[in-house]
C-alpha cells in the first residue's frame, strides 16, 4: 500500500503531484536519462537492471524498454543481469557498466578510490559515456529507492 495519497496500485507516477515542480523536473530528468541517452541500449539497460535488484525495486525489475528488442536487448540479459561478472553474454563495456551501476549503487565511496576500477573504465568508456552513465544511475538509484521506499507500483510492469 502505498505510504504516500490514496493512489491506486498500479499508478507509478500520480504520486509525482504531490510536488508538481520538483515533479515535473524528476521528469524531465528521465525523459533524458531515456530520451537522450548516448550509451548503448544493451549497456543502458544492464546497468538500470542492476541497480533495480539493489533496490529491491519490483517496479524497475519488471520495467522494459519498448525499442529493446531492436536495439539488441532481449530477456536473456535480463535474466543473467545477476551474472554481469561471469555470464558470457556480456560484452566488457556492458561488464563495467554494470560494475559501476553495483557499486555506485551499493559502495560510492569505495568505487571513487578503486584506480584498477578506473583504469578499467577509462578502456571503455569516454568522459562523455561515463557522465551518461553516472548521472542515469543517479536517476535509478534515487526514483527506485523512492517507489520502494514508499511502496509506489511495486506489482507494476512498465514499457517505456
């Protein structure tokens, strides 16, 4: 049951009225992360994939992107997303990503002085990909511990 207004289920997103400015901004922040986006899809959707298991988020589990199959990314790499260290489906980009989406989620502080991490990354990713890349996991971490925290469409499945 929802710990915020008297929304139904499976509304994720009525909620966001409670504060229409910081609401309408949350919004446009995703439309971005979704819209705008430079990395590929397949790593985009790993790295959200993996930080919705660390928050324990059903709604961002079940979530799937509507151009995903076009785009490379079918259930198999939902399904292994868990596996991102040894599955061998995974290309080294998509690896890293979901590295840096696990512990940006689970260890910040950590990550930001691992140099073997960095040196790792840097083979990977350019400065502009890993703003990409850090600031959509901002996006994830903070909007899937908000609907986990206040129980908002926890039995949802979304298509972007």
């Amino acid at each position: 049951m929802s710990r915020i207004g008297d929304f139904p289920d499976d509304d994720v997103a009525g909620w966001i009225l409670k504060s229409p400015e910081i609401g309408a901004a949350m919004a446009a922040f995703a439309q971005a992360v979704y819209q705008r986006n430079r990395l590929p899809m397949r790593v985009r959707e790993l790295a959200r994939i993996v930080i919705a298991f660390d928050n324990e988020c059903e709604v961002c589990v079940n979530t799937r992107d509507s151009k995903g199959p076009v785009a490379g990314v079918d259930e198999e790499l939902y399904e292994h997303a868990l596996q991102w260290r040894t599955w061998p489906g995974f290309t080294e980009q998509e690896r890293i990503a979901a590295e840096f989406a696990h512990r940006f989620a689970t260890e910040h502080a950590v990550l930001r002085d691992d140099e073997d991490f960095w040196e790792r990354c840097s083979a990977q990713f350019s400065d502009e990909l890993l703003a990409d890349l850090a600031l959509s996991c901002a996006m994830w971490v903070g909007m899937g511990r908000t609907l986990r925290t206040l129980d908002i469409g926890q039995s949802c499945k979304v298509t972007l």
